[in-house]
C-alpha cells in the first residue's frame, strides 16, 4: 500500500478533500492548518557526516594505541585536544583545538572487513544480502541514512538536504 506524499508543506493532498468536508461543519481551513502545528523543535540541527573512503588511518589520527606494542600501533604520538581526556594524533593540531565542537565515536564497529559490504553497512545500517557487488553496482541496496533523513527532514532553506 502507497503511503501519501506529502507536499513540501507537510500537508498530504487527502488533507484538503478533508477539509472541504470539514467546512460542512463550520471549520475552515485556516483553523485546520492551525491545529497541524508541529509539536516537536524547530530549532533547526545540521549534520556533516565525513565519510572518508579509504581515507586516514585511525591509529595516526583518531584512535591512537599509544600502550600497545609497536607492531599495532602508529608512528604517530597522541597530542592533547581542548577536551580533557581526549588525545588525537600530533597531525591535527587545529582539530585538537576545536574538539569541543564535534562528536568523536570511537565505540562503533561491524562485523565485516571488507570495504564494500562495510561501507554499505556504514550508509544503511543494513548488511548486504546475497546479490551485492559494490564493484559492479556501486548502489546501496538499501536507503542509506541521509536519504531516509532527507526524506522525512524535506529541503530546508536553499541546501541540498543530502548529498
């Protein structure tokens, strides 16, 4: 069953059949609307997720080992940030100066190695089910995040809301 769409508005075009139904009763469409007020926040919140395909080692920069052996951790040295507690590698003195304005996740893992099946993992949420070629079709098989988002979030302002 097809859900509705929505106009950009959030109104679902069933709504204003309902609401020339409702004007039999004496409402109008200035108070129907009224009452569609969103309950939630509009405190308006962004999100920059950096997704770096084989990019920067996270022993050198994010997640140093600096008590392991040496065979598992980076040549790098870890370097305070403006958190206390927190170190990153000596090759990011301007993100340690501004950790205080970004979230770093180090508890997150999966369960698979290999970068193709990973990455779809990293955009959906989802493993990929038998069928999947990152190589040769390079799409998820399921919405990754940003689209689902976008989806529900719609456009805001003159930002692309996922790209």
């Amino acid at each position: 069953m097809l859900r509705p769409t929505p106009f950009c508005d959030g109104i679902i075009r069933r709504d204003f059949l309902r609401v020339g139904a409702a004007g039999l009763f004496g409402l109008s469409l200035p108070r129907i609307l009224a009452a569609k007020e969103p309950t939630h926040s509009t405190k308006e919140i962004s999100l920059i997720y950096l997704f770096l395909h084989g990019g920067l080692s996270t022993i050198d920069t994010w997640d140093l080992k600096p008590d392991a052996p040496a065979e598992f951790r980076g040549e790098f040295k870890p370097m305070a940030t403006k958190v206390p507690g927190i170190q990153i590698g000596e090759l990011l003195p301007r993100i340690g100066q501004q950790m205080d304005k970004f979230s770093l996740v180090r508890s997150f893992r999966h369960h698979n190695s290999d970068h193709g099946p990973a990455d779809h993992y990293m955009f959906t949420g989802y493993f990929p089910q038998a069928g999947f070629n990152p190589g040769l079709n390079p799409n998820n098989q399921k919405p990754a995040f940003g689209s689902v988002i976008s989806r529900k979030l719609g456009p805001r302002g003159s930002v692309p809301p996922y790209v």
